[in-house]
C-alpha cells in the first residue's frame, strides 16, 4: 500500500485561507455602512385595559389580620 503524501497539504491549506480572506474582504466591501446610526423614536400609543381602571388590593397571607 503506497504512503500518502502529505508534503503539499500545508501549501494546499495556507493558499485555501489566503483566498477565503480575500473573497470575504472583497464581499464586506460591497456593503455601506452608516457612520453614526440614529435610533429611531417608535410612538408607543397605550392601550387602556380594562383591569387598569379599578384599584384592586392584593392580600398576601402575612398581611392578613390575624
């Protein structure tokens, strides 16, 4: 069985990366990208429910009288 030659692997894996980073760095500079984004202000509008209108009292069990 003949030996596997492993010799050209490195250069094969180098050479893959070097064109990975150029592909990634020739898409990344397609994009534009805004300098200082601005949030935008959404207007919330309320709703009002109906279990908002009444007070109601919540009683716990230690504030119970004893």
């Amino acid at each position: 069985m003949p030996q596997l030659d492993t010799s050209t692997w490195l250069m094969m894996i180098m050479s893959m990366f070097l064109a990975l980073f150029i592909i990634f760095q020739m898409k990344v500079s397609k994009h534009n990208f805004h300098f200082n984004p601005e949030p935008t202000l959404i207007k919330m509008q309320k709703q009002n429910n109906p279990w908002e209108m009444k007070w109601t009292k919540i009683y716990l069990p230690l504030s119970l009288p004893q």
